[in-house]
C-alpha cells in the first residue's frame, strides 16, 4: 500500500506570512485577530477580523497579472510557491500528468462580487471582462497549474469551511491508490467585506465582540460566534518512497481520511454529532489506530456555541474513554475562521506541532462550559510528543471531513 507524507508547506494568514513566522506565532500565542481595517466598520456590528497585513504578492506574481487575479488567487499562488521551495523540488521528475491541483475554496471572489455589481448597478458595460475569470472558485487551482506545469487531477473542493480538508484528503486518496504521485493540496479565502461579513452577521453566526482578544473564544462558556479570517495554506503531498528517495525533509504522514454528511440542516451541525464522529472514525481507521493512538486534535472550534458543543460531543462518540485523554485546541482562536482555507492552514499547524513537539494555546478562554468538557489546552502552549493527530473541520451544508496525520 503506498503510504503518503507532507515534504513541502506554505501559507499567509493573519499571524504569518510564511510557515517559518506560523511555527514561532503558534508556540507565541499569538493573536491575529483585529478592529477591521478593509473598510469602514463604524457603524458595523461586527467590529473585528483576522485580517492579513501589508500582503505583497509582488516576489511571486507580476503586478500585470495580479491585477487579473483576485486576492484568494492571489494568497494560493503565494502558498504554493513556498511549499514547493520547501519541499526543495519542481516535481519536474515526475510525468506532470501525475502531479495534481486540489485547491478548496469557500466562496471565491465574493469582494470582487460586490465591486463589479456595484459597477452594473451604474452601467452593465462597465463590468470587468475578467471579473468570471477572477471570481470564480476554481481559479486558485487552475492558476497554480498554469504556473507550476502540473496537469493531473485538477479541482477545487467547494464544502463550505470544510473545503481545505476535503482537498487534501481527495490529494491523499489520489495518491494513496496510485493516480498520482504527488500533489499541492489545500485550501484559500478572502472575502472580508462588508457585503460578505453583513450575510454572515444576519443570520447570527459572527462574534459583535469589539476587544479583539475576545472575539474568538472557542469551547469557553461565552463564545458568541466566529471570527472571519482571510488566508491560504498549500501543502505537499508526496508518495513515501519518491519522498524517501530524494532524501525530502518530512514533516508527518498523511495516514487516512474521512468525509461525511450531517444531512440535517443548511447551517446548523447535527447536535448529536453521529456524522461527525464517524468522519473522525473513519480517518484513524484507515490509520491504523486506535482510539488511545490519538494524542491530539486540531479541532474546528469555530467559537459559535452550537459548533463546540456538537464537536465535543463527536469527540466523545468517535474516541470513547479516550476522548478525555486527548489534548485539543483550536487555532481560530488566533487566526479566525478562514472558511474554506481554515482546515489546510489547520493542517499545516498539525503538521508543525507533530514535527515540533508542542501544542498551542486555545487563546480567550475564561470561562468553562461544563457542555465543553475536555482539555482544550487554555492555560498556555503545552510541550509534548505527538505521535497521531486528528484536524477536524466542520461545514455549512453538513459536510464533516477529518484527516489523520501521524508522526514519522
């Protein structure tokens, strides 16, 4: 059976502009979450963001053609730059027809959205000639092929906020049962606006929390909804012994997957949490493991009340006895939710924290939720040996999907 391992990793999000700055803001703790500076928020509700600053795209990107790309395009081509050069290849000795591109996103180009109707409003014929081909979702996917030569499976994962962690669980698969040889895998998101964040406000699921510190407050009894994030997280996904023998730096091996549907309610998770702990089931499975193999989770923890309390509870169903041992956290609580970039940016944090030896700290939480039961790690970064993880991501539509990575 052929075994798949990460060999290359990029990302910007809003603690980091590259995996080296991710490493040092998670074992830091520190908080990306901010007062919205894309647009005026004074008289918004929502009054804070896990914005990304002083993005330059300009090392990797033409100003020509970034001015054709939209900002999640942008974030995508950036992230899979650097995973390459992390990985420390091209991928060129590989027949490009099995290299492939799996980019998840959430939305797409909703920004641009909301300035090209505005533009249609005054005049139809002052609407963009790029703006379908900047705004629609697979265009993160197809433009890293453009740029990298990589002509094998193509796609991008749409599920919501479980978009990054179905790309690269579909990478895994392709991979593990021989269509490819190799991947860039992962997930992309910039859709900060008011238009955007105003859909989300109304119907109730973003934090009105003005202190930035205490917007995002996963599993804590007083969470009040989620933050918006923007950014991008890209992996490599590599077959093991192609990996071994070019001598690749390996950060942890993808060992199985699993994907799901709540088939219960456009927006809200299945209280039960039976289709979300299948998912978990279904990735440590395939692993191998067991239930007492899992020594941390990377959870969604997206800091709305129903999400922490029905992934909690998936937790339990999924590990058992085991569940109480586990030590989990939630990295929205510094970045925010990055919607369909969140779980390939989660993933590169497992990923780090299984090579690294540590996990970090679920930051904002005060308050104990006898509902949300577990070790949330929130009394700061704990240093420990990983040697099995799980990176859950739950979305809008009932699509659960859970990857295991284990150390190698």
């Amino acid at each position: 059976m052929r075994r798949v391992v990460i060999t290359g990793m990029g990302t910007i999000n809003p603690i980091a502009k590259n995996v080296s700055e991710f490493e040092n803001a998670l074992k830091e703790g520190k908080l990306g979450i901010c007062n919205i500076t894309r647009f005026d928020a004074s008289d918004f509700e929502v009054k804070c963001a896990g914005e990304v600053h002083d993005f330059d795209p300009a090392a990797v990107i033409e100003k020509k053609e970034c001015r054709r790309l939209d900002r999640f395009t942008q974030f995508a081509v950036c992230a899979a730059d650097e995973a390459l050069k992390d990985a420390g290849t091209e991928l060129k000795d590989i027949d490009p027809y099995r290299v492939g591109v799996i980019i998840g996103v959430g939305v797409g180009g909703l920004n641009l959205t909301e300035q090209e109707y505005g533009k249609f409003m005054q005049k139809p014929d002052r609407v963009s000639v790029f703006f379908i081909p900047m705004m629609i979702a697979n265009m993160a996917a197809g433009t890293v092929s453009m740029k990298t030569g990589f002509k094998g499976d193509n796609l991008a994962t749409v599920t919501a906020c479980a978009s990054g962690t179905h790309a690269i669980g579909e990478a895994f698969r392709k991979i593990k049962d021989g269509y490819l040889d190799a991947a860039l895998a992962g997930g992309s998101e910039a859709c900060i606006s008011r238009f955007a964040m105003s859909g989300f406000n109304n119907m109730k699921a973003l934090s009105r929390e003005s202190d930035p510190a205490k917007a995002s407050t996963p599993f804590d009894a007083e969470r009040a909804g989620f933050v918006l994030g923007e950014g991008s997280g890209v992996l490599v996904l590599e077959e093991y012994e192609h990996a071994k023998a070019r001598g690749a730096k390996i950060y942890a091996e993808v060992a199985g997957y699993g994907a799901t549907c709540d088939a219960f309610h456009m927006t809200s998770p299945d209280p039960d949490g039976d289709a979300a702990a299948a998912a978990i089931k279904q990735a440590y499975t395939e692993a191998g493991l067991a239930p007492e193999d899992i020594t941390y989770i990377n959870a969604h923890g997206t800091s709305t009340h129903l999400n922490d309390l029905c992934e909690t509870a998936a937790v339990k169903k999924a590990l058992g006895a085991a569940a109480e041992k586990v030590v989990i956290n939630s990295t929205k609580s510094m970045t925010g939710h990055l919607l369909g970039a969140a779980g390939a940016v989660e993933a590169i944090a497992t990923a780090l924290q299984i090579k690294g030896g540590f996990v970090h700290q679920t930051l904002g939480y005060k308050t104990p939720d006898p509902e949300c039961d577990l070790d949330y790690c929130t009394e700061g970064r704990r240093d420990m040996e990983i040697t099995a993880a799980l990176s859950n991501s739950l979305g809008f539509g009932g699509h659960n999907a859970t990857i295991c990575l284990k150390k190698i």
